[in-house]
C-alpha cells in the first residue's frame, strides 16, 4: 500500500448506533480503495468492508477522516468518485443472486463511503491458480466460469456491466 494511503487501524469502530463494525485487519487494496475485514458488533459476524479511498486523489490526514490530495477537478473527482460508489453500492443491493455478494449496509463516515458486504471466505482465483501446481483442467475451469457466467448474465439481464473482472475479484 502506497504511504499516502494508509489503512484504518485495527479495532477503529466503523458506523454508528446498532450498525457498528470493528475493523480487524486490511483484505487487501485496490485502485479506488481498500477492503477490509471487520466485525459486526450487532450481529456478531465477520463482514467485508469496502471504503472508498482512491490512491491518486486522496490521503488519510493522520486520523481516520479522508481528504481530497488535491483542489479544483481533483477534488470534484474524488467527490464524483464518492458519488459513483455510493450509486454503485446501492445498485448491488437490489441483486439477490448466490454468485453475487450482497450489500449489507452502506453509509458515509470520515469524509468517505463504505459498503458493508458478506464476508465471502476462500480464495482468489489469481491466488488459486498461482498455488494450483498445473494447469487447469476444463472441468476446474468450468466450475468456476460456470458461475461467474450466471452471476454476469444476471448483472447483464438488468441492463449493466461489471467492468472490474479480474482473477482478485473472483473467490
């Protein structure tokens, strides 16, 4: 993770009244963010965060509150950028799809938006076919593509594309 971008603290409390989570450790960051691990002090369940927090327009500022690196269109496209993953967030929410993970909670806080999603336990593809040892065979391949097509046919169904899929992305 680049210096400018660091992640929340373990055990920072995301949320507010009975939707609090507890951050536990980073999942991983990506172009416009960071994906975090974290508990669901209501339900007590494990969940994944995902906090809005584009690399190339934004710093943490010491605390836990983001800001916009810079001013004028860099400020208007973190705040567009803000605007799009809110959108995008309630968007997955309407989805009731097994291949599709669900949004649980979505809310602003610290100057940012998180989405609050099932924690999908397993690996990535990219991390399983790193560690797979051979090539896959059709038969593995399809056990995955078979899925991932339904869940993209459903997402296509309703007049909408992914435009993030990558061996990361898919568990």
């Amino acid at each position: 993770m680049s210096v400018g971008r660091q992640p929340l603290p373990t055990n920072t409390i995301l949320g507010n009244g009975s939707d609090q989570y507890r951050i536990d450790t980073v999942l991983g960051p990506g172009g416009f963010g960071v994906t975090y691990l974290a508990r669901d002090m209501r339900f007590e369940r494990d969940v994944a965060i995902k906090e809005y927090f584009p690399a190339e327009f934004a710093y943490r500022d010491g605390s836990t509150t983001i800001r916009s690196s810079t001013r004028g269109s860099s400020q208007n496209f973190f705040e567009q950028g803000k605007r799009y993953f809110l959108d995008e967030a309630r968007t997955l929410a309407k989805f009731r799809h097994e291949h599709i993970v669900r949004v649980l909670n979505l809310f602003e806080q610290f100057n940012t938006a998180y989405m609050v999603l099932e924690f999908e336990e397993g690996q990535s593809l990219k991390s399983w076919l790193r560690t797979l040892g051979h090539r896959p065979s059709q038969r593995e391949l399809d056990d995955i593509l078979v899925p991932l097509l339904g869940a993209l046919e459903a997402v296509h169904a309703k007049g909408m594309f992914h435009r993030d899929i990558a061996p990361d992305n898919i568990i």
